[in-house]
C-alpha cells in the first residue's frame, strides 16, 4: 500500500493550488538527489511539490540528504513499494533489469497523478529522463503537462548526435568512446526505450550549467532539439543545500582536513555505481603510498536496488595488509567506507584535487568547488565526461585513457596521474583553471546568476 509522509507539513493540503509540480525520479541516488534538489529550487518559489518513488529509495535519499528534514517540509514524499513477484539481481547498473523494476511504479503514479489533477488547474510532471514510461499516463489528463529532466551532462548527447550525421568538425574531441564500449546492451535498450516515448514533453531541464557547458547546450536546442522544444540549464542544484550542523562521522573528517595544509590532500570517491576487485583496491593503495600525496579516501560499494544501508558499506579487508593503520599513523590519509558529506568535503581548503569514476555530479560538484579532477572512467557518460575535463576545458588529468579499459590500472598509472595533478606545474595550471571556472560557476546561482536566471524562467513558464 502507498504511504505519504504525513508528518511533513503539506503547503498544498491548506488551499487549492494552481499550479502542482510531481517529480519521479529515476531509482538511483544520483538521480534521486539531483531530482530532490531540484524540489527545493521549485518549493522555494512556494509551488507544492509531490516527490514520488519507491519506500526504500525515498527514505535512502532523505537520510544522505545534507538538507535537515525541517527544510523538506514543503515537500510532499509518496512511498510505493515494489512489489515483485520474482526478485531481481541487486546491483542496478550491471545487468539488472531496471525496466522491470520502474514499470511496477507506472500504475500507482497514474492514480497518484489523476488524483491530483482534479484539484488544480495545471499539473506539471517533472521526471527523470529514463522514468519517462513511468509518466506515459500523463497524456491522458487535459491539465498535465510534462518536462524530461537529463541527470548527466549535455556533452554526450551533443557528441554522439553531431557524430551521428558525421559532423566531426564540430566536436571537440577525438576518439570519442563507442556507445557500446560505454553501456551494457541491456542497459542501452533500456535508454532508447525511454527516449522513444518521449514525444509530447514540453521540454528539458537539463544537470547542466550554461557557464561550463553553454556552446553545448545552444547547440543541443537549436540543432538536435530543432528549437521545438524547450530547454532550462538548472545545474548546479547542490549550491542550494545548507550546511548546518556535520554529522558526527564527518566531523572527524573535517577535523582531519582542518589540520592540512592548504590543497594538500587529494579527496578519491567513485560515486555510488562501482564496486573495485581486491585486485584494483591494492593498486590504488599501492599507487597512492608511491605518490606520497595526503589523500581522503571514500571506499564503498556500489549501492544495492533492493536494499540500503548507510552503516559501513566498503571492504577495508580488500586493503593490502596494514595499509589502513600505517596510513593513519603516518598522518598520509584515511580510508572511509561510510557515506560522507561530499560536497562539504570538496569545499575544504585543504582538498587540491579529486580522483573520480566522472560521475556527472561528483563532475559539477568537484568543478563549482574549483577542483582539478584526476579522471578514472568506469562506464555510463562518465567516459565522455572524462574527455571533456581533461580536453575540453582542461581541468583535469587522466588516470587511463578509454583505450586501456581492459587493462589494469597500475599503482605507477595512480602514482604518475596524482603527482602530476597534486604536485607539478602543470598541475598547478590545471588548478587555476578549474579555480578560475569554479568562481563562475559559483555566480551562476546567485540572484542574476545565469543558472538563477534559468529557474526564474522555468517557474515563470510553469506559472504562466
Ligand atoms: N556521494 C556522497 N557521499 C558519498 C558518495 C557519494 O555525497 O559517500 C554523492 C556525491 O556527492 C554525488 C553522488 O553521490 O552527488 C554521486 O553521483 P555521481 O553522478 O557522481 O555518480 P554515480 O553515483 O551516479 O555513479
């Protein structure tokens, strides 16, 4: 049975509203958050805002979100759970069959959406690109009206359609990685399936900022869009999160950070959609004593599609032998295997560069903060994201090259990319520029900031 969560204050149960925003996103914490974050931006223009999800992702979002509860009381959550009636592998991303697990959300978001559109006047869906089957039930409501939201970044999509009609001229890298070399086939059929429905959205909000990706945007609106649907650049979302008081584990590691000398220490996470073998956790240990770097490191499994916890989560068993402890005893770095606050993290002084897995997030967040990023792509976008760090806007430096995915990466591979990103010249050119990108983006929320000027035109369009 759905549940809602009545404990939170619901600004549309007072009055009849005009204008209602339902958000579905896709059932994966990266998406889960950016589409929580982007309820805040809407909720803060006093629009009611009803988040739909499964049980277990929307208690997942809400515990790792760095908004205290108090600050989602204008946001109305619907849990529905996921019943099924044969189970699924776990891991979401590697042959789990998504599609199965997002079809069981169809039926109660068409009721949920009937339901509300009676009592407004315009009901305005905002869901996850890959959720747009989902929503498909919304074309059946006179009042509703849908916009597709992109998580990740434009880069890719402008890439592989300009690549798609040879124009080669145009994009600004070589060797682009093959689709195939990125997704799984099943994983791609799931995309395509989800893009084909996707017919009578109004437009795209897209993860995206017009200062890091504005060529790439206009060229997506006018030639692969043909300027006949419309499009908003809301990223980046995590500036609107208020830090109030860290949780007690990242007190430590703040504490820990606060003692290090400025851009000293390298911060390594590879989001939420990896898992590493004994075997490549031991060359990354290996290459980060060889570099002689401080670092932070974030050691955790992929997250689970049937299950979450936020308790430990890594395996500090897959560590070389007494790492962990001659590590911490040096004063070199820690090892985390808990969900920590990376945001927070990356905005310390003391943190000089990232190693990551290109997540489009952990790319806007490491960027807006001003840090120079050592690339490590695993699959998805974050490939092309890679590519378009290190090659586009030179901020950061490559781990591997795309070529050598099936190799393995060796402790000397880590060691040459973080001396070169944390300790050579060319490294610190790398650090200003991302700096330099950092101040613009960080401008870009503020009140006549260019993202700013992007939410004020969405409502505007939503309330007309
Ligand atoms: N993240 C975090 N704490 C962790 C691990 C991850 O806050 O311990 C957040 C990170 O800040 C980012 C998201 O999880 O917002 C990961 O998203 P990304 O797009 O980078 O990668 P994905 O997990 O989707 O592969």
């Amino acid at each position: 049975m759905a549940t809602t969560d009545h404990h939170l204050k619901d600004s549309s149960s007072s009055s009849p509203s005009s204008v209602v925003v339902v958000m579905v996103p896709l059932l994966a914490q990266s998406h889960l958050n950016h589409l929580l974050q982007l309820s805040h931006v809407v909720s803060s223009y006093n629009i009611p805002v009803h988040y739909v999800s499964s049980t277990l992702h929307n208690s997942q979002v809400k515990s790792r979100s760095i908004n205290p509860l108090r600050e989602l009381t204008k946001i109305h959550f619907h849990n529905f759970p996921l019943i099924r009636t044969t189970p699924l592998p776990p891991n979401l991303c590697s042959g789990i069959k998504l599609s199965e697990t997002v079809k069981l959300l169809r039926e109660p978001v068409a009721a949920l959406l009937r339901s509300l559109s009676s009592n407004v006047k315009r009901l305005v869906v905002v869901h996850d690109v890959l959720m747009t089957s989902v929503v498909q039930d919304f074309v059946s409501l006179p009042n509703a009206e849908a916009y597709a939201v992109n998580c990740g970044s434009v880069f890719p999509m402008f890439t592989y359609a300009f690549a798609a009609i040879g124009q080669y001229d145009i994009i600004p890298i070589k060797n682009i990685p093959s689709v195939e070399s990125c997704y799984t086939h099943e994983f791609y059929e799931f995309i395509k399936h989800e893009f084909k429905q996707m017919k009578s959205q109004v437009g795209q909000l897209h993860n995206s900022c017009k200062a890091i990706e504005g060529s790439f945007l206009e060229h997506v609106a006018n030639y692969v869009l043909k300027g006949e649907k419309k499009i908003w650049a809301v990223g980046p979302l995590h500036q609107t999160t208020v830090f109030k008081e860290a949780r007690d584990d990242d007190k430590c590691l703040l504490g820990w950070l606060d003692k290090q000398e400025p851009n000293s220490v390298l911060y390594i996470s590879f989001g939420t959609t990896t898992t590493f073998s004994e075997e490549k956790i031991k060359e990354i240990a290996l290459g980060l004593e060889q570099s002689g770097v401080k670092f932070m490191w974030v050691l955790r499994d992929e997250d689970r599609l049937d299950s979450f916890s936020n308790g430990y989560e890594g395996e500090l068993s897959k560590l070389p032998s007494g790492f962990e402890e001659r590590m911490r005893g040096k004063g070199m770095g820690m090892v985390v295997t808990k969900w920590v606050c990376q945001v927070e993290i990356l905005g310390h002084k003391s943190i000089g560069g990232f190693m990551s897995h290109c997540g489009w997030n952990s790319c806007m967040e490491s960027i807006s903060m001003g840090v120079p990023i050592a690339a490590w792509p695993m699959e998805f976008d974050q490939p092309v994201n890679a590519l378009l760090l290190t090659e586009v806007l030179k901020v950061g430096v490559a781990v591997m090259e795309w070529g050598q995915r099936d190799e393995l990466v060796t402790s000397s591979m880590i060691d040459r990319a973080v001396r070169t990103l944390m300790a050579s010249e060319e490294g610190g050119e790398i650090r200003k520029r991302a700096e330099e990108l950092g101040a613009e983006v960080r401008k870009s929320t503020a009140e006549g900031g260019v993202t700013r000027m992007e939410w004020h035109s969405f409502i505007a369009h939503i309330t007309r």
